[in-house]
C-alpha cells in the first residue's frame, strides 16, 4: 500500500497538514488565496488599462497632427 501525502502549507520553515488546521486557520488560508487572486486579476486589468491609456494618448496625438494637417491645406 502507498502512503498518500497531505496537502501542507509552510509557515516560517514549518509544515502544517492543511487538513489538521482549525476552522479559522482554514478560513484565514481561504482569504489569503482568494487575496492572491484578486491580485492577479487587478493587475492583469491593470495592465490592459495602461495599454487602453497609451492607445487614446496616441489618439489624441494623432489628431492634432490630423488638424495640422488640415490647417496647411
């Protein structure tokens, strides 16, 4: 028969079987993955609003260069 590993968490070099953990341990691990999501997704948003940014930026480069251009004519 084989030994089954249980899932664990290291706190300061310490393992802890996720499984021997109290109900506010639990929960408190809980909020630290839904936490680490949460960060993943804002910055993934983030990034694409700094990439949306940059693009009216340009837009709105462009369409001075657009009525420069109209001016000369």
């Amino acid at each position: 028969m084989t030994e089954e590993t249980k899932p664990t968490i290291t706190i300061d070099g310490t393992d802890h079987a996720i499984e021997d953990l109290d109900d506010v341990q639990k929960r408190t691990l809980n909020h630290i993955a839904d936490l680490n999501n949460k960060i993943a997704t804002a910055s993934f948003q983030l990034e694409q609003l700094k990439i949306a940014q940059s693009a009216m930026k340009n837009i709105l480069k462009a369409s001075f260069n657009t009525e420069d251009t109209k001016e000369e004519k």
